[in-house]
C-alpha cells in the first residue's frame, strides 16, 4: 500500500503545480488555449485518473477500518471533489 500511497502523493504535487501555474497565468495575458489544456488537465487526469484511484481504492480501504465516509475527513473529500467537478462543467 505504501506505493499507492506515493503514486497519490505525487499526483497531489502535480495537480497542485499546475493549480499554481493557472493562479499564476490569471494575472498574466495568456492565451486561451491554456485555459483549455488545464480544463482537459481537469478533466481527463484529475478526475478521470486521480479521483477514481481514491474513490475506488484508497476510500473503500480506509472505511473498512473503520474511518466514516460521509462526514469527517472523508466526507469533506467527496464535497471537494463534487466542488471540483462542478466547477468543470
């Protein structure tokens, strides 16, 4: 499991380096494209690869011992991660 743990970690410092950029290129005149790519960034890698290992995998795990799904540390990541995909619709 320590694995999967580092794979997630480093998905983390990746989201949040192009999280960073795009709070960076706000203040910048940058093309739209770029809008875009992190859009798709979002859409395809974020939630279409990070969120299901930790909604499919990691969540499950920790619920069966014993951790709350619906309120708690869980629950506030299932509301950031409906936040995340409201956000890209």
């Amino acid at each position: 499991m320590q694995d999967a743990f580092g794979v997630l970690v480093a998905e983390h410092r990746c989201i949040a380096k192009v999280l960073k950029a795009l709070e960076v290129a706000a203040t910048l005149d940058v093309p739209m494209a770029l809008y875009e790519r992190v859009l798709t960034f979002g859409a395809k890698f974020i939630d279409g690869c990070h969120h299901p290992k930790e909604e499919r995998k990691l969540y499950p795990y920790l619920t069966r011992r014993g951790m709350p799904r619906d309120y708690g540390p869980l629950g506030v990541v299932f509301e950031g991660h409906d936040a995340a995909r409201a956000h890209l619709e």
